[in-house]
C-alpha cells in the first residue's frame, strides 16, 4: 500500500500541476469518445496501451473482457455499455483482449473451477467463444505445449468476436450502429510485444478453420506499388 501512497504524491507534485488545465476541465465536463472493453488482468492498461489523455477513454473491465447478451434486469457490465452509448454517446467501441488471459486459459486447458464457483459462472459467457474456437466439452488428452498456445490464441480470439456478438443484441449498441453513429472494433493485446491486432479492421472471417486475414493497426502502412 506504500507505494500507492507514494505514486499519489508523486502526481500531485509531478503530474497534476503539467495538466493543471485539462483536469479543470474534466472536473465539469466528461465526453469520452470511446468505450473500451477490457479484461480485468492487470497488465493490460487501457490508457497506456492507447496513449490516450484522462477522459478520452470509458473503461469497462472484467475478467475475460466477458459481455453478457442482454438480458432482463441489469449487471454492472451491461449498465455501463448503456451508459457511455446512449447517455455519453461515445463514437467507437472496442473489445480488447489479450494474450496469457488467464480466464480464456482455464476454459483453453479446462481447469477445475470448482473451488471458484463464481469465476466457473460467469465463464459461460464464452461458451460461443468455445464453440467457435472448436472445444470440446469433455476433457481432451493434454495437448503439447505448441498446441496449447496456438488453442489459447485461437480462443483469445475468437472470444473478442463472440463478445462483439454479445453486444450487438444490446438495444443501446443496436441502436447505435443502426444509425451510424457508434461503430465496433475488436482487438486483441499482446503482451509481450506491445502490439494490437484489429480483428474487424478487414472483416476478418469468424470461422476457426478460415485463413487468419487479421491486422496489426500499430504496423506502419504498406506503400503503394509503383505504377
């Protein structure tokens, strides 16, 4: 707790007074522009990632970067989609997964939750993920360890596009793509690389089995081909 205590003091002398104006601002005002749905796993920070100042961003965080399909009554998750798209009315919305997620990695390697029953339900949410990364539900013989990352990536994957499905039968998401003004993009981190890989950017097929056409959006632009 020590060092939190201290990073405090250190944006207040070093940070703060830097951006003096801008945090006088947010202080009255807050239109972010985008709505950043994240995992909850700590190394992966939205706004470090993106480089984006305080207040460009509205974070939802959760563990798998999981959005449950509407459904009555609310959750945490779905208020705050309804919230930064209809109230906020911000423009882009991202789904942003990761490598090493460790909830893709326990449905991946089919861990025993039961000791985290709580964590065993709200991984249901990626049952489709599951589904369209082709697992099994029963317990498969181990695959080796080239095979385990290669399932994993495939489910990281495949687990932003069911997420993305998953938001799109919200009413507030409906609503605003219908209308052009909010349009969705789902990406996938990695960690040790510090790349970001666009996954909608070219309208990448959803099927496992299809060629991968995903793109880096952090790679500089190909040159066009001299005439």
């Amino acid at each position: 707790m020590h060092h939190l205590i201290e990073g405090v003091a250190r944006f207040r002398r070093d940070v703060f007074p830097a951006k003096a104006e801008l945090f006088a601002g947010l202080a009255t005002r807050h239109r972010p522009s985008t709505l950043f749905i994240g995992c909850s796993d700590a190394r992966v920070p939205p706004e470090l990632i993106t480089q984006c100042e305080p207040g460009e961003l509205f974070v939802v965080r959760s563990a798998g970067n999981l959005v449950p399909a509407h459904a009555p009554g609310a959750d945490a998750v779905a208020a705050g989609v309804e919230y930064a798209v209809a109230v906020l009315e911000v423009r882009d919305l991202v789904v942003c997964g990761h490598s090493g997620c460790g909830a893709m990695t326990a449905l991946a390697e089919e861990h025993d939750l039961t000791a985290v029953p709580a964590v065993a339900d709200w991984l249901r949410h990626a049952d489709a993920a599951r589904s369209r990364a082709g697992l099994g539900t029963g317990r498969a013989p181990a695959p080796s360890a080239s095979d385990r990352a290669t399932l994993l990536d495939r489910l990281v994957r495949e687990n932003v596009r069911a997420q993305l499905a998953n938001l799109a039968t919200h009413p507030s998401v409906a609503r605003a793509v219908a209308n052009g003004t909010l349009t969705t993009h789902g990406w996938v981190y990695d960690i040790a690389t510090g790349t970001v890989t666009d996954l909608t950017a070219t309208g990448a097929a959803t099927d496992p089995t299809a060629p991968d056409t995903d793109t880096d959006p952090t790679a500089p632009a190909t040159p066009p081909a001299a005439a």
